[in-house]
C-alpha cells in the first residue's frame, strides 16, 4: 500500500509570525468533512494519509469503515462523516486519513485536509452557544475568523472515540475469559475421535480421494514461481519457496497414471511433513474435511496393492449408503515410495550445490499456528484447524423444523445425526445472498452441540506465524469476543480475522439448540 504522507509543518499563512509572537499561538490541522470544516490540535496528529484499501469487521460500529495496514501495524479507519451522519460519498483523490492517537492510533476518513494553521490565543473561544448540527459536547473550542473562515469547529477526538466505541474498555476486561475457553470441545471429544478418521479429500481426474488430516500441515494456492529440477521424474513438478523453506512438488496424477493436466487457479498444494523437509502434492481441487465412522472404512483388497512399493491407498470409505467411495492415502507409503526417495534426493543434492556454509532450510513449525480459512464477502477469516470437525456442501434443500431457534436456516442428516446449520453471514449481521456450488457448511462442537455454519467459501488450511497474530482492535463486545485476533501478514498484503468458535452461540441459544 502506497501511503501518501503530509509534512505537517507547513502554515498557510504567508505572514508566518515570528518564534517569540508564536509563544501565544497553538497548531491545527484543519479539513473538511461534509458541508463543515473542523480543525484538531497539532499534538495527537502522527500524520496524514490517502485513505487506504480497508479489511471490513463484522459486528462492528457501522462508522468503522474497516482496519488497514499502516506499515505492519493494524490501523483502524472511522468515517467522520457516518458519525456525525453526513451523506455518503465516494472517496477520491483529495480523500484523506488524519492518523490520531487518542491511546491507540485511528484513522478519521475526511474529504480533504485544508491546511496547518497558527493559531492566536484570542481567536480560540469555548463552543458554548454555537448553533450547529454537531454535538457541542464533542468540541473543545471553536476558531473565529482564521483560515479564510469565519468559524472552524475544534474536534474533541477524545471525547468522540470514548463514545463512539465506549465498548472498547469492557471489551478488554473480557479478553481473559475468551481465550480460557478455546479449549472447550477438545477434550470432550476425544472418545468420538477414536472411532473416526478425519480426512481431508480433494480430486483427481474426476475421482474422490483424502488424506489424515493429522498428516497435513497446510493448503495452498499454487505459486507462480516454480523452479523445475533437472533429472527429476515426471511427475516431480518442482520446487517452490514456502516462508524460507523448500517444498518439492509432486504432481499426483502423473503419479497415479491418471491424464496430465496443466496446474489452474483451481488447483491446490496439499503440503505434508517429510522428515525434517515438507512435500507439496498438487491435486485438482479441495473438497471438504470429513469426519468418517471406522464401520465406514474398509481395506484395500490385497490383490489390487502394487508388489514393489507399499500401497499408497490402504483403505476406502462407503459415502452416502456406497454411493460415493473415498479413497483414502496412507501418507507415509506414499512419502516412502522409491520414486519420491529418488526425488528428495536429487533435490537435497542440488540444493547443497547452492547453499552457503552455515546456511539451514528454517522448517521449524512449532511458532505456527494452523489455520482453516475461509471467506465470506471479500473479507478472509481463519478457525483453528483442531475446532474443524469436518466441513461438508450446501445441499439443496436444508428441512426446516417446526419451532427450531429462528437463527437456526434449517438442519440436514449428517451420517445418522440432525445437525442444525446456520447462516454465518447472518451471523455477522453480512448482507445475504443466493446458494452457489462454492458454499460450504463448516461444523464445530459447541458447548458439546454439533452445529454448522454457512460459509462463502472455504480457500486453504494455512499455517500463519505466531508472531504475525495480534490481538485484534476491540469495537463492541460482542466483536471483541468472536474476533478477538486478527494474523497481519504484511509481505502477503493479507488480513485474516481469526474467529473463535466457542463465541459463535450464547448460552441462551445454546438451549434452542440441544432441543434439535
């Protein structure tokens, strides 16, 4: 992001007054938002920028236009002209965001900056009398006949953001208690996970396959950068770079003997943990995390595993009364097959051709965090991997039940159980919008109650460095507690609002619910 910064030095007033008639005059920065020109003192001001690309924050206080980068720092951006319920209008070139720190900086959106303005004493009077359309409790003085104007409105911004965001505080005091109750469901269920497999599927070649989800570390978009390896089998794509380490590519359907195809938007790199390395398998596309019972399981018939190498495929699931078979990749016989020996091999070698001495690939991920991230709108949002039970599509109906919560859009069959789902735009106080292929209903464990949530779509499981997540801006409680955290990864140019699942559903709701 380009910031457009302005030295706030300057006056406009060509008679600058000397240093000794300055000793009784103050600084403003004067600009205009709607049809009224307003000044602040010099002192709060960090700096003055173009109005930057925002992330938008549900739950938030609609005079929050979103949260920018600022040059690795999270920055919140208010709208002067929603709070003092001006008009809407498109921003342009002489848009601009007066940076204030009021305990924490934010950005007020105003139509222009006019000028900086040396003030005399005697033309700072109190705002008691002004007949205006602003609430006078939010000024701290007005400025008589400076400027070229006949009253500037001097704006308490201490005032304003106390009452605009006077949640803020009590937010705070709560933080405690949100992060004490993450790990709710983990335990619970723990007996429930011994007697599923939780996989990870996805597609080749019009076929379903899945993986243990314990073997993934995360899912990416495929790189634009991929460098080829000489002497390297077919199906061996590459290797790319992944936050300073190197991770070889594997092209799974060459290595099936399934048709080639050449890599799309569509495609995804399943990354899986190699030793002290990682490997990336591209397939066609992600489908869903699913949680299958183990009567649902069976093993590969013993006449169709390959005599050389141990099967890549071990067992396969019975979907939807047989309908749909998963086939289901042990990770370690696949990592462990002699042409992906031979493929880590050359890589490692040409990788020493090239190293410098001392210099290690950094595959350390224990300061990571793993993440299921998902859209809704334009924003990103991420969940912790563990809090994802499975994520399955929209059918195209939900059965609607007489007297269920009217949060509730309707409920499915999940494997034998009724799983209430609900509409997580709706959630989010997010405008609604029509069913498509892309939607998906991810199911968390609430206070022990499966529940699925409605989402645009699911895009990637993401490991995001702990120290790129932050505590996120608090704007209302219920904001402050649902997303508590936000990953700001400023190479990437991407903000992820990390949700917490355990704040999805009250206690009152919860009731409703259990009665399903």
């Amino acid at each position: 992001m380009t910031t457009d910064i302005v030295t706030l030095t300057e006056t406009s007033d060509p008679d600058r007054p000397s240093s000794q008639e300055r000793i009784a005059t103050r600084q403003f920065v004067t600009f205009v938002a709607g049809d009224e020109v307003f000044a602040v003192e010099m002192a709060p001001v960090q700096e003055i920028i173009r109005s930057p690309d925002v992330v938008r924050v549900p739950l938030a206080p609609p005079t929050l236009d979103g949260l920018a980068n600022l040059r690795g720092k999270i920055l919140p951006i208010v709208s002067l002209r929603r709070i003092f319920g001006f008009p809407e209008r498109d921003k342009d070139d002489a848009t601009r965001a007066v940076v204030i720190n009021v305990g924490q900086p934010l950005g007020f959106v105003v139509d222009r900056v006019a000028s900086v303005l040396d003030v005399e004493a005697d033309k700072i009077e109190a705002p008691e009398g002004l007949q205006s359309t602003i609430d006078t409790e939010l000024l701290a003085g007005l400025l008589k006949n400076v400027g070229g104007y006949p009253v500037i409105m001097v704006l308490d911004f201490e005032k304003l953001v106390s009452r605009e965001f006077s949640q803020i505080a009590a937010s705070a005091r709560n933080d405690v208690r949100l992060h004490a109750g993450l790990e709710v469901h983990n335990d619970g269920a723990e007996a429930t996970r011994n007697d599923e497999l939780q996989l990870v599927s996805f597609r080749l070649s019009g076929q379903e396959y899945a993986i243990d989800i314990a073997d993934v570390q995360e899912i990416v978009q495929v790189p634009s950068g991929i460098v080829r390896l000489p002497h390297s089998a077919e199906h061996v794509i590459g290797v790319m770079a992944l936050r300073s380490r190197l991770l070889m590519l594997v092209d799974l359907r060459r290595m099936f003997g399934l048709p080639a195809q050449e890599l799309d938007d569509k495609c995804r790199i399943v990354v899986l943990a190699h030793g002290a390395s990682s490997i990336g398998l591209a397939v066609d596309s992600v489908s869903e995390v699913l949680r299958v019972p183990k009567g649902l399981v069976d093993p590969l018939p013993v006449a169709l595993a390959k005599s050389d190498d141990a099967p890549e495929i071990a067992c396969v699931c019975r979907l939807d009364e047989g309908r749909r078979l998963v086939s289901v990749i042990t990770s370690k016989n696949l990592l462990d097959h002699s042409a992906l020996k031979d493929a880590f091999n050359i890589m490692s070698e040409d990788h020493s051709d090239h190293a410098q001495p001392g210099e290690e690939i950094d595959t350390a991920i224990d300061d990571d965090e793993q993440m299921v991230i998902f859209r809704l709108d334009k924003e990103e949002f991420g969940v912790p991997i563990h809090s994802v039970q499975e994520i399955v599509r929209v059918p195209d109906e939900l059965v609607h039940v007489p007297g269920a919560p009217a949060f509730v859009e309707g409920v499915i069959n999940l494997r034998g159980s009724v799983l209430p789902v609900i509409d997580l735009r709706a959630r989010l106080g997010l405008p609604a919008i029509e069913r498509s292929d892309g939607q998906r209903i991810m199911v968390f464990v609430i206070a022990d109650v499966r529940t699925g949530f409605i989402v645009d779509q699911v895009a990637e499981v993401l490991r995001i460095a702990k120290d790129a997540i932050e505590p996120a801006p608090r704007f209302s409680t219920q904001q402050s507690a649902l997303l508590a955290r936000m990953a700001n990864m400023e190479k990437q140019g991407r903000m992820v609002q990390l949700l917490e699942p355990a704040q999805l559903i009250n206690a009152d709701e919860m009731t409703g619910l259990a009665s399903l």
